[in-house]
C-alpha cells in the first residue's frame, strides 16, 4: 500500500498564502481577471514553490531560495528623480513602472510613437479578456502563476504593422520604498507583420533591501517582424528577482527575428525562463550575461518547432566581473 506524505509547506509558502488572501478583493481588474487570479493561486498552492525536482528549475531551488513572502509594494510615487540616470545618452520613449504599476506622470509625454499604441494592462484585460484569453492562459509555470495571481499593473504595447520605432521603447521598473516588499509587474507586447522595434527593459531598486521582483513579459511578433529585447538588471544585491516567462509566441506566418541581450548586475538570484513557438522559420537570439560577486543567474530556453523547415540559432555566453 501506497502511502502519500503530506507536503510541508515552507514558511513563504504559507506567507504567500495569507498575503493573496488579505489583498485579493482589493487587487485590480474585474470579475474574469478575479477567477483568472484564483485560479492560478490554485495552481501555486497544489504544487507549492519550484524545486530541483522540476527539470525547468534544477538549478534554482525557490523552496531554498524564497525564505518568506514579502507583502505587495505599496502604490508608486511620483519621484521623477529616480528615473534621472537610468539610460543616459540614449533616447528613448520612457514608460514608468513604480511597484509594479503604470504611472503616466513619470512617462514621456510623447511615448505614444504614431507606430505604437499603448493602453494600461487593466483597461486593455477589461475589454479584451475573453476574445484574448489565450494570450495569458498558460500559467502552469508556477512562477507564472504567481505573477498572474498577484499581478498588480503594467502596460499593454501594440507596435503597428510596418512601423519602424526610431527611439527604444524603454520600460523603466523601478522599486520604490524603505520597507521590504514584493511587486509584480507584466507586459504584453504585440508587434505586427513587418514591424521593427527596440524594446529596453530595466529594474532598478535600492541597494540593501531584500525586496522581490516577479515579473512576466509576454511578447507576440508578426510576420518579417523585427524585435531587439534588452534587459538590465541594476537591482540592490539583496533583491530577489524572477523573470519566469517571456513567451515569443508565433502562431503563423514566414520569418520573424527576436534578439534577446541580458545584462544583469545587482540582484542575488535570477531565473529567467524563454518560451518560443514557431510555425515557420524562425531565428531567436538570446545574447550576453554581465554577472559579479555571488549573483546566480539561471536561463531556461525552451524552443517549441510547430512546423516543417523551421530554424533557430542560440549563443549563450557570460561575463563574469571580478
């Protein structure tokens, strides 16, 4: 006879559990994002935290990692002053995510690039939810999941058929706060046949606060679209940071390129996992880690070919300083 061991929840396991059920009436979206949250809490709690056991995290043990669950970031400022260095001598249309939210007052006036339409992530799920569900329903990921319980703001980005973005599209994550806390921002990028787009994304946060980053980007590109991805990690050493999914999702069409560079110089952990679907040719490109001290930097590509003749090239390499 079989008997089954019950599994002992960690202590941020079971903090995660009380701060989903104290912010969950208050958190943003309406009915259907509602059930999506507790759905995918459910999702978390039959399967607990990664651990090595699952293939994917085999090298970044969450049940080790995450001691406690920090409470979610409290509503963004409006300190202009943090975004002041962040990309110096690089012009680009700045969109602010403070703790996890959008804040159009710390945004560039003029990020609305005619080749671009950009609507905050509640507003856009508020109407596109049951005719795009697909395009966030797959959350077994437990980190996804995670994310799309807890997700608390973001921005929607449409790149227009056969526009050409001269300027990046630079979204700015910043932490702001003087207390630990856990903030959980997604993305969703849609870039039409033909287009060309620079997407730049960095986390910035003090140095000496253990806070938490969970973040999602989701981006879907058109046919002989273009997209260079560059994401900076200039977080306070003792942050956590966890870019579970970022899905490059083609559903049809010829060719499409996507060049990924990372460069990571602050955080303790970093797990970053890659998902790309392709039904035709397709080229992924995932680029350099810049890594010091004691970070921990762990990637996981999964390429799925849906397709005959499809392609893909990868080159890994890492840098480590000091």
């Amino acid at each position: 006879m079989n008997v089954e061991t019950p599994r002992i929840r960690t202590a941020a396991e079971t903090g995660l559990a009380d701060v989903f059920a104290s912010v969950k009436a208050r958190l943003p979206g309406g009915r259907d994002v509602a059930a999506r949250r507790e759905a995918a809490f459910s999702r978390f709690e039959a399967a607990g935290l990664p651990h090595r056991r699952i293939e994917a995290w085999k090298y970044t043990d969450l049940r080790v990692l995450m001691r406690d669950a920090k409470p979610l970031a409290g509503p963004p400022g409006a300190d202009k002053q943090a975004f002041a260095d962040i990309l110096p001598g690089i012009e680009a249309h700045r969109i602010a995510i403070v703790n996890g939210a959008y804040v159009p007052a710390l945004s560039d006036a003029n990020n609305t690039d005619p080749g671009v339409a950009l609507v905050e992530l509640f507003a856009w799920l508020g109407d596109q939810l049951s005719a795009r569900q697909d395009q966030i329903a797959d959350e077994q990921d437990i980190a996804l999941a995670l994310n799309a319980a807890f997700m608390t703001g973001g921005v929607v980005l449409r790149v227009r058929k056969g526009a050409r973005v001269e300027k990046p599209i630079h979204l700015a994550h910043v932490f702001s706060g003087d207390a630990p806390a856990a903030m959980f921002p997604r993305t969703l990028v849609f870039v039409e046949p033909g287009a060309q787009v620079t997407l730049i994304e960095t986390f910035d946060g003090p140095a000496g606060l253990d806070y938490q980053v969970n973040t999602a980007l989701e981006l879907s590109i058109g046919d002989g679209a273009q997209v260079e991805r560059i994401k900076i990690g200039r977080e306070g050493a003792a942050a956590l940071h966890i870019s579970t999914r970022d899905r490059h999702d083609r559903r049809a069409g010829a060719l499409w390129r996507l060049r990924l560079h990372h460069r990571q110089r602050g955080s303790r952990e970093i797990s970053s996992s890659c998902i790309a679907r392709a039904r035709a040719r397709s080229c992924a490109s995932p680029a350099p880690n810049l890594i010091k001290d004691r970070q921990h930097v762990d990637t996981t590509l999964v390429v799925d070919h849906a397709a005959q003749g499809c392609e893909s090239r990868e080159v890994f390499k890492s840098v480590l300083d000091g």
